[in-house]
C-alpha cells in the first residue's frame, strides 16, 4: 500500500475487485520485463514514500497511460486522476 497520505486514500477509494484487476494486469504486462520489475522493486525499497517521484516522468505517466488503455482508467477504478493512486497498484503488483 502506498505511503503517501494523498495517495493512500485515492487507492483505498477504489473498489477490491477493481483494485486486485489493476494489480493483476500489471503483474501479466510486465511479466516478461524481471529487469524492470527488479528496478522498481529496488526503487521502492530504498525510498517507500517518494520512489515514484523520480520515475514518475519516465515511466510512471507510461503506466498510468496503460491502465487507461486496457480499462483501467479513472471512471473504471473511480477515482479523480490516476497520478494519486497508480504507485500503489505497482507497488502490490511488484512487490
């Protein structure tokens, strides 16, 4: 679950069904990239609170910009905007 307080509770807005969906499409997109999953795995443990921050423009806006394209979008998961709660879904779905 993510650490941030913002992004905490945009992630536990979104319904468990929909929520474990996300996860599980995530760990399928990236099962054949162990070298990305490994990085972000890395990522995330040396700085659970802000690990996103530094990939957010590189790769972060790409995995937000997937989950809207396979029907993971904001009125699929019933939030406001991705940015608040994809670190949370790839944090469950790669750690």
């Amino acid at each position: 679950m993510p650490e941030n307080d913002v992004a905490t509770g945009v992630f536990n807005k979104i319904h468990p069904e929909k929520r474990q969906l996300a996860i599980e499409f995530l760990r399928g997109y990236f099962a054949d990239a162990p070298s990305t999953v490994q990085e972000i795995r890395v990522a995330i443990e040396k700085n659970p609170a802000e690990w996103w921050v530094v990939h957010h423009l590189a790769w972060g806006m790409g995995v937000r910009n997937l989950l809207r394209r396979n029907g993971y979008g904001e009125a699929d998961l019933g939030v406001n905007n991705l940015d608040d709660c994809y670190a949370g879904l790839v944090e469950e779905a790669f750690l």
